[in-house]
C-alpha cells in the first residue's frame, strides 16, 4: 500500500454523507503529494501569516488586563477540537472540519466585532462594498496570503469558512451543494448584500458542524471570561438554560455536543432537539445583554472609531510615500496583480483588516505624537 493510500484510509470507515478527498475542487491545479486535499489545506492555513496573526486579536474582550482571558487563537481551537469530536462521533472528515475550523476567523478585524462594524462603514463610504469577517476571512486566504496570490484552498474549505457564522443558530443545520462558480456568486454577493451573510448554507456537512461549532466554542468560554472579569456573576445565568445546559463552559459544551450526536447519527444534516435549542436561543440573548453590551465601553467604543478612522486617513493621504507603513510593511510585498487590480481603498482596509490589537495601536500612537 503507498503512503497516500494509507493517509486516506480513514475514508473507508466514513459516513455516506462526509465529504471525501476526491471530491475536493480547487480554483487551480496543484500537484499532488502523499497528503489528502483538506489536510494539505490545513498545513496551508496554520503555516500563513493570518493564522500566525490570531494570537494577538481580541475575541470579546480588549481592554482587560487578565491574561487568562481569551483571545481569538484560543477560540479558534476550541472551535476546532468541538467540531473534530462531533465529527468522529458521526464519522465524517475531520480533515475538512479542521480546515475550516482552523481559518474560519481568519479575516477578524482589532478590537473584534466593534471594530469589524467600524470598518464596514469605513468600507461601505469609501468603498462601496460591505466588509465583514467571514468574508474577508476566505479573502485573506484567496487572495492576500503569499503575497497577494492567495494559497489555493479547496472550494469546500473556503465555503465552509465563508458560511460559519455562529451568531445565526438553527434548530437543523442543511447543506447545499455548489460548484465552484456558486461559491464564488456567494462570495461575490456578501460585498454587495450584508444580509446575504444570514442567508449562506454550507456545501458539506462538515461545514455545517463548524457553524454550529463556532457558536458552542464562544458561549459557555465568553460567560467565563465575563465571571472572571466580574462583568457577569454565576448565579445570574437563567435557572431554566442552566438545567438544560448546565452552569460552566464545560457543561455547556457538552450537553450541546452529545444533542447533536444524538439528533444527527446517521442523518444527511446537524440537528439539535428542540428543547437544547430554544435553551441555547434563551442564553445568546442573555449574552447579548449581559456581556456582549458591556465588554465595551462608550468611551473604548468611540476610541476604536478614532483609531481606525484616523489611521485610514493617513494611509490614504500618504499612500504615495515609501516611508508609510503600508508601504514598508505591505504593499511592497505583494504582487503586481494585486497591486494593478486593487483600489486604494481596498487596500487600506486590507491592510487595517490584517492588523492585531497591538498593532494597529502602535500605528495610532506614532500617529498621535
């Protein structure tokens, strides 16, 4: 037996409905070696320099001094081993799964989703077109990494990684085939239609566990955070989602996985029961109002603003001189047909989309002297 044969010899114990590695589509011929498609796709993202920037972007909270407080590498993982375990479980390939698991927040702004909201309106004035994480997720994988050449995913991981947003749960998780062409139209359709993202169906039912993945990952971890920081006291998590559920990240992440184990063996489709569901529904709420609403003050909120919008004027003023960062530290790396076919804007909000925390700080500070 070859060694390619023998890496893909879990294929003979899959499910009917898991994605296997001749089926991988990608948008260019690449050469073959002894790795499967989407396990070659997982080298490829955790060895890119979006994947190497996680470790510095925020995941709720910024302007905490705790360093046992999440950032977004550490969500990303947790994304990761709960998509991984939910797709042994129902035999499906947990290459793809880590793959997109693994890239799925890739395209995460500084100062998460405030400063995603910032730069969407920055984008949506001087652009033209919406701008928002997922999206530019797969677009710092298409098309920024390796200089502005992209690194040549496969169309399932990309989709999946377009289609991942946790925030829009469901009681049953569908996929929808696509070619490679639909991909792209959705891909395409984000930039123009925000309410698109809501919209989006992973191609494979790998994808969809990562979706639903990515809501297990931050839930019980963010209201953990936000018992750590004091912003959230256990005991005020709703008595009905905590019999459900349970009362810590732990518990949490478990009752969700062994419902979904439960409800989707041997099913073409993710589901919960229905009584997991609306406890899960109840708890995002109570998130939504009870950390999420205040991870950030009025004041960080409007200091996010300032930042990004100052730094966007100054790239743009500057753009021309070789001495302006996004010049040094950017442009000067990327290839002539990126370079050709990119707006001005566009490229500035590549270049601020790409920054960490600390980061893009540094910038504002040495602007502000």
């Amino acid at each position: 037996m070859d060694i390619r044969s023998i890496m893909l010899r879990n294929e003979n114990n899959l499910s009917k409905y898991a994605a296997r590695d001749a089926d991988a589509i990608r948008l260019y011929p690449l050469e073959e070696d002894l790795r499967p498609n989407y396990f070659r796709d997982t080298d490829r993202i955790i060895h890119s320099l979006s994947y190497t920037r996680y470790i510095d972007k925020t995941q709720v909270f910024t302007h905490w001094q705790n360093d046992n407080i999440s950032k977004r590498i550490i969500h990303v993982q947790l994304v990761a081993k709960i998509a991984r375990t939910i797709g042994r479980a129902l035999s499906l390939n947990e290459d793809l799964i880590e793959a997109i698991a693994l890239g799925h927040d890739i395209g995460h702004v500084p100062f998460g989703h405030p400063g995603e909201r910032i730069l969407d309106e920055i984008s949506m004035k001087y652009e033209g077109a919406h701008f928002a994480h997922n999206v530019e997720s797969v677009r710092e994988l298409m098309v920024l990494e390796k200089n502005g050449n992209g690194i040549n995913l496969t169309i399932q991981v990309l989709d999946g990684i377009l289609c991942h947003n946790g925030e829009f749960l469901q009681g049953e998780y569908h996929p929808r085939k696509k070619t490679a062409e639909e991909f792209l139209l959705d891909y395409e359709r984000c930039y123009d239609d925000i309410n698109h993202i809501k919209e989006l169906i992973p191609m494979t039912l790998e994808g969809c566990v990562v979706r639903i993945s990515d809501m297990i990952g931050y839930l019980g971890r963010d209201i953990e955070d936000a018992i750590r920081l004091g912003v959230l006291r256990s005991d005020e998590i709703p008595k009905d989602v905590v019999e459900v559920l349970g009362r810590n990240n732990r518990e949490i992440v478990n009752s969700i996985i062994l419902d979904i184990i439960e409800n989707s063996t041997d099913k073409n489709y993710i589901k919960l029961s229905d009584k997991v569901y609306q406890a899960i529904k109840q708890l995002k709420k109570f998130s939504i109002e009870n950390i999420y609403t205040k991870a950030n003050s009025e004041e960080n909120l409007k200091f996010y603003g300032n930042v990004f919008n100052k730094l966007f004027a100054y790239y743009k003023a500057h753009i021309d001189e070789e001495e302006c960062s996004i010049n040094r530290v950017f442009l000067s790396t990327m290839s002539q047909e990126y370079m050709e076919s990119t707006s001005v804007n566009r490229k500035i909000i590549d270049y601020l989309a790409g920054m960490t925390d600390d980061y893009i700080l540094k910038e504002y500070e040495r602007l502000e002297k």
